[in-house]
C-alpha cells in the first residue's frame, strides 16, 4: 500500500511555549522537532507498507526550518517527504491546514492516510476528519490497534467506555493514538540515509489553494495562577500531612 | 440567535456532554435545537426536553461509522434552517462529525474551547492553552454556522427550562465510500468503583509508580478513600491501565473535591484534564515537577514509600 503520514515540526514542547506579542501565533524556533504524536503514525505506516510492498509518504505544512524533524521521520524509513511552507500560512487554523495538506496528498497516489489524533502544540484535533471529508474517504479515528488484510483496514477504535472496532475499505485515513505501536527508534545507517532523501518543499502557489482568515484572536491573558501550597520533603511522616489533608477537605 | 447542539447517544443515553452543553446553550437562546445522532428513545427524548430542547433532529444510526453521512445530514439541515451556532462536545464522534461538517460547509471550526460568548451578533470562543496558564478569545469573522467544540466539564449540566420537544428524524444521507466504514464489534471494559468523570476523589497514577504491579497501591487507596482510579497518558500508553482511566488532553477531564497525583510530573497535556479540582495532593520524588507548582500539599518523595503508610493509616481508622 502507498501510505501517507501527516507529521508535524513544533517547538520541542521541554521549553515553555510563548505566543507572539503582535500577532498572538506560537514562537517557532528554526530547529523545531518531530512532534512526538507523529512517531506513532511513522511507525504504523512503515509496518504497513512492510507488509504490502509499499512505501510511505510524509506530508508537513508549517515552516521548513532545519527540517530535523521531517530527517527524525525520514530516518526511521519513510521513503520521501513533501513539505509545503508559505509566509500566508503563518497562524493558519485547522480549516486552512487540511485544506493545503488534501491539495498536497491529492498529487500522491495514497491508499492509507495516518494521521495523529491531535497535534501536541495545537491540540485541536479535527484536522484529521477534515482532511479525510475532502479526499472523500472514510475517517477512522482514535486508533489504538490497526491491522490490514487484502485492502481492508480494521482498528480498535477507543471510546469513553472501551473499544469499538471498525474496518473499511481502502483510500481511508486513519488517526492513531500513542498507544497504537512501539515507535523504532532511527538506526545509525538510517539516519545517514535520511540526509540524502528527497524532501520537496513547495509553497502554496504549487498547490492553488489560497486560504481565507475566518477567524481572529481578539484576546490573550494570563490565567488566573493556582496558589501553590506547601511542599514538604518525606521524613518517612510525611503521609500523617495527607490525611491531614483529607479530613481539611472533609473526605474521610 | 439560533443555537443547535450536537448530541451523540453513548450507550442507550444522550452522552452526558451533551446535557452540559444543552444547559449552556439555554443561557444563549429561548429556543436551543439538539441533532442527535443515535438510534434514539423516548426516555431520551425526554431527558433532552427536560434540559430546554425545543427541537431535536434526530438522526438514526445503524452499523455504519456515521461521522461522514452524519456530517452530511447536519449540513443539510443547516441549510435548512440556518442556525447560527453548533455546539459540539470533544468526544471521539462529536469532534469527526465537527471537522467533516466544517469540510464539508467550507467553515473553519474552533475546538479545545471552554466557554463561548455571545456578544449581538458577534461570537467568541475561550480557549485556555499551555496547560491552562494562558486564555485566548477567538472571535468568528466568517459565515454561519459558526462551529464550536467544548471540553467536557466546561458547564455544569442542570436540567431547565422544561418543554416536550418536537422530534423531526432525517435519515443518513448515502455518501457513498466515505461512509463506507463499518463497526463490527464494541468491547465495553469492566470497571470497577465510581465513574472517574464524577467521583468526588480521584487517585491517579503516573510514571512515577514505577511499575504495573505497583499500581496495586493505587487501587488499594482508592477502594479505601471510594476514590476513582486516573492515569496519566503515559501509564496508558504502556499498556498498565486501560485508556477509559486516562486524565487529560486526550482523555477525560475530572474536578473532584480532591486530587491525588502520585507519580505525576505534571505534563501540560495532564494537568489540563484536573487543573480545576478542588485540593490537589501531589507525591513525587522530583522536587522541581511542574504538579508541585498547583498543589495544596506536595510531598517531594517515593511515592512508593509513601503510599503504604498511607494506606496502613487509612486502614487503621476504619
């Protein structure tokens, strides 16, 4: 199977995240990193493709940068990576983002798109869904097992309750939790590979799809901040101050 | 202003977000419509009427993954009726149907809100970000229907406003292969205790613990205290606890009377699912572990060490 993996490049999330005074986007160093989420889908699709005689396909929109986190996702054997990186698309909302990563994905031949369920600086999680209803394929969401047979895909699909399992045929997207696979970590000759790979950065002029501002931050403030208590080092007593605690709050 | 609220039934019942939301959109029109997407009831019709429904387009499933024939069916009621406003909760479904209709429409939607204000015509969505320390408005600038995904919990869920709905039921629209998906199986986990999203206390476990067999003190201290078991993701992911236990981002969001946090270093994406709990207690044998910065009590040790006599004392009061 030809399989795509949406990634993404964020800010490594071990430094705290500051918002732009003027324009109120998130600071973006130029050596961003594979965000977490997106090993899981790297690792999926490369299983898949393993097994298929197939390859697998990044697909990244945001700013180009140093690009180590699309080599992290290269080294681990994707086979190329398209990146599309446009000064209009600084700020760009989800809307905006699925519809620049279907014109990109629309150039491929794909029978599996992978997806995270939510992105780790974003968090806003209906990307995904979006993409899937412009490339008019079925959306298979919350993944935490994916297996393939003769073109059918089947997933455990989590729900506030367990699991549900759905399957479907191929073109389909697929959004899979961290849960789904144990990621391979980039071997030595990998990570060589990786540096003479194709990455094709393009802009949107490329693609034809000129986005449109719906929306606009009208406000940023600090939260009020929680009053921390007291922070006491255990002398072996420390549990009598818990259930000091718990009868305060009345519970026991 | 015309506010619709989408409700998916979970388990024979309106999903409990739905029913905060629905108490939410109350405080925005006279009149709030709920889609409902389920095989749908008369009890649960009226449980809907007995929180302010004065519609419900009621939408039938049957064994199809309905996300993008339900996305097809809300964009034609929409443009039926023309609602200002669809609310969504964040669950799985809610958020595939959200992001599809706004494909579909060709409208931008804003996810992850806690709260939505209108202002005449204008409206607002709140977002807290980095973990809650910071809260951004974002104002719509397009066209209607403006749509809207809320975390769980955003609202209290209060019955009102009480009316018989009139139910009016639109069938799921062929979309052909994009509503091919099919949902062969469902697997409901056995769990044991109170429900997570409504215990008054919750004890949850983090990386920290060490191990899985560990996570027997967590249990042993929940049964003492009826507390409910929470974890972080990263518990889940290493297979320890089933996903349902999960707190946070990509789990469930809690605010019990009181929080235990043991073994939790306090993750953004954690701390967003129980930031609001009443009392926080945290153990963790790293002092500088961002959870002590919004505990009530932190213990800066081995929880593992710690745990045990906690529960020896518990055990000795009863």
């Amino acid at each position: 199977m030809n399989v795509v993996v949406c990634t993404k490049q964020i800010p490594d999330p071990a430094a705290p995240y500051q918002l732009d005074a003027e324009t109120h986007f998130l600071e973006r160093p130029t050596d961003q990193i594979l965000d977490d989420t997106d090993r899981y889908g790297v690792e999926m699709g490369l299983q898949v493709a393993e097994q298929t005689d197939g390859s697998v396909t990044l697909v990244s929109m945001g700013p180009a940068g140093t690009l180590q986190g699309i080599r992290q996702a290269l080294a681990m054997g994707a086979a190329k990576a398209i990146v599309i990186e446009d000064p209009a698309l600084r700020g760009a909302d989800s809307w905006t983002t699925a519809q620049v990563l279907a014109a990109a994905i629309k150039r491929e031949e794909f029978d599996l798109v992978i997806a995270g369920t939510e992105s780790t600086d974003g968090s806003a999680g209906v990307l995904p869904q979006q993409l899937a209803e412009l490339l008019g394929v079925p959306s298979l969401t919350f993944a935490k097992h994916l297996e393939q047979e003769d073109g059918t895909i089947r997933i455990q699909r989590q729900t506030g309750y367990g699991y549900d399992v759905v399957e479907s045929p191929t073109p389909v997207l697929v959004t899979v939790t961290s849960g789904v696979v144990e990621p391979r970590y980039p071997t030595f000759k990998g990570i060589m590979e990786a540096k003479k790979k194709s990455i094709d950065v393009i802009g949107l002029g490329d693609l034809g799809v000129s986005p449109t501002l719906t929306q606009r931050i009208v406000e940023v403030r600090s939260a009020p901040e929680r009053v921390s208590g007291e922070v006491i080092e255990d002398d072996g007593q420390a549990y009598q101050r818990i259930v000091q605690a718990l009868e305060q709050a009345k519970v026991i | 202003m015309k506010v619709w609220v989408f409700i998916e039934e979970s388990q024979g019942e309106p999903d409990p977000i739905g029913l905060e939301l629905l108490t939410k959109a109350r405080t925005l029109t006279d009149a709030p419509a709920v889609t409902y997407l389920g095989k749908g009831s008369d009890e649960a019709f009226a449980q809907l009427g007995s929180y302010g429904a004065t519609t419900i387009y009621h939408i039938p499933t049957d064994d199809h993954l309905p996300s993008a024939a339900a996305a097809a069916a809300l964009a034609a009621l929409s443009g039926t009726y023309d609602p200002d406003v669809i609310m969504f909760g964040s669950t799985p479904t809610d958020r595939d149907v959200a992001g599809r209709l706004s494909a579909r429409m060709g409208l931008p939607v804003i996810s992850n809100g806690v709260d939505v204000l209108v202002d005449g015509e204008s409206v607002t969505v709140v977002n807290e970000i980095f973990g809650g320390g910071q809260i951004v408005e974002t104002a719509f600038a397009g066209r209607t229907p403006y749509l809207v995904v809320l975390r769980p919990k955003s609202f209290p869920a209060e019955p009102g406003g009480q009316t018989t709905p009139t139910v009016e039921t639109v069938a799921l629209p062929d979309v052909g292969h994009a509503g091919a998906a099919l949902v062969t199986g469902s697997h409901v986990e056995e769990r044991e205790g109170p429900q997570l999203e409504d215990a008054s206390i919750v004890v949850a476990a983090g990386r920290g613990m060490g191990s899985a067999e560990n996570l027997s003190l967590i249990q042993r201290l929940a049964e003492l205290l009826g507390a409910a078991q929470g974890a972080t993701r990263a518990v889940v992911d290493a297979g320890w606890v089933p996903y349902s236990s999960q707190v946070g981002q990509t789990g469930k969001t809690v605010k019990p009377d009181v929080y235990i946090a043991c073994g939790i270093s306090g993750a953004m994406q954690h701390v967003v699912g129980m930031k609001d709990a009443k009392v926080i207690i945290a153990i963790n044998k790293d002092e500088e572990a961002p959870i002590f910065a919004l505990s009530d009590l932190g213990i800066v040790g081995d929880v593992n060490k710690v745990l045990p006599k906690l529960i020896e004392a518990l055990e000795a009061r009863k």
